[in-house]
C-alpha cells in the first residue's frame, strides 16, 4: 500500500466581501504552523473499505484579498482538512506522518510565495480591474506550481517509501521555508 494525498487550493478572491478565512476558521481546518505538526489525531475521516492507499492528506490555500480605506489587505494561509483527511495503519506507519507533512510544509511554500508575490505589486488599489487579473494569473500560476511540488514528492519520494529520497526531500523543503 501507498500513501496518497490529495490537493485542494481555495483561492478566493473576495474584493468588498466577507473575509475568506472566517469560513476555514474552525475545528475542520487546521492552519499550518511551525509549533503544532501534524498529528495522527488530526487525521479524522474513516478509510474507505474499498481503497488500498494508506493515506490521503487534503491540503490547500486558502487566499483572501481586500481594499480597505485604499489600502489592498490580504490574507493567506495553507491548510489542512482534518475531517477530509485520513490514515490506515501501515507497515511503516511512523514514517507515514513525516510524508503527509511534507505535503502539508509545501502548501506552506507555496502560501509563503503567494505572500511574496503579493507584497510586490504595485498598489493595487489604484487600479483595481486591471490589478484583480494580475492577482487572478499570480493565484492560477501558483496552483499549478503547488500540484507540481506535490507529485514531484510523490513520485520522488515513492510516497514516502524511498526513504534517501524522503530525507533529501525534508531537507529540500525546510531550506525553502527558511528562505521565505
């Protein structure tokens, strides 16, 4: 059995609406932080009966962007799914965990590039039509950069089997947050 994950990138771009986040803001979600990894507790959803993978981890970014007073805010955070998420205890179980975050420390990387790339435009306030299309491609090219990453682990990383492969990968990874 492999491990698997699926991927879910929430972009929502809510110019004068109700902020984004609020609606991933409870117990189902879980937003990446450095101080709380995933948890086996955190995988919720029963196994289906009818799969052989031992994992599947629902991991995203969730993305709100506003102009308030002309000043642009945004918001934008990686997220794990608890109740969408689950596992089946495996050979190699333990090893299990530090696959599925990976996948979830790549949405991070890739909420930390959207951050960045949000920060560098020019106010977008100013012009907001034509600013919406540059936030939409900016959004779009990230989403494809994010299921990129993760089948570029997967495959890899044989879902966590390869474990030199795992390894590299991790460190790949924590270098990656660190430069963002």
């Amino acid at each position: 059995m492999s491990p698997t994950f699926l991927f879910l990138m929430f972009f929502a771009l809510l110019l004068f609406d109700a902020h984004a986040t609020q609606t991933l803001n409870n117990d189902e979600f879980k937003f990446w932080s450095k101080q709380r990894e995933l948890q086996w507790e955190d995988f919720r959803k029963v196994p289906p009966t009818k799969n052989e993978k031992a994992a599947l981890s629902l991991v995203g970014v969730d993305f709100f962007a506003n102009c308030i007073d002309g000043k642009f805010r945004f918001e934008v955070n990686a997220f794990f799914n608890r109740d969408s998420s689950w596992v089946r205890k495996v050979k190699g179980f333990d090893k299990l965990l530090r696959h599925e975050q990976g996948h979830f420390d790549i949405a991070e990387i890739a909420a930390r590039e959207l951050r960045k790339a949000l920060r560098e435009l020019a106010d977008p306030c100013d012009d907001l039509e034509a600013r919406k299309k540059q936030i939409n491609a900016l959004t779009v090219f990230n989403k494809r950069r994010l299921a990129n990453l993760q089948n570029d682990y997967d495959q890899e990383t044989r879902n966590g089997a390869h474990g030199k492969k795992q390894n590299q990968w991790e460190e790949k990874i924590a270098k990656r947050l660190k430069e963002l």
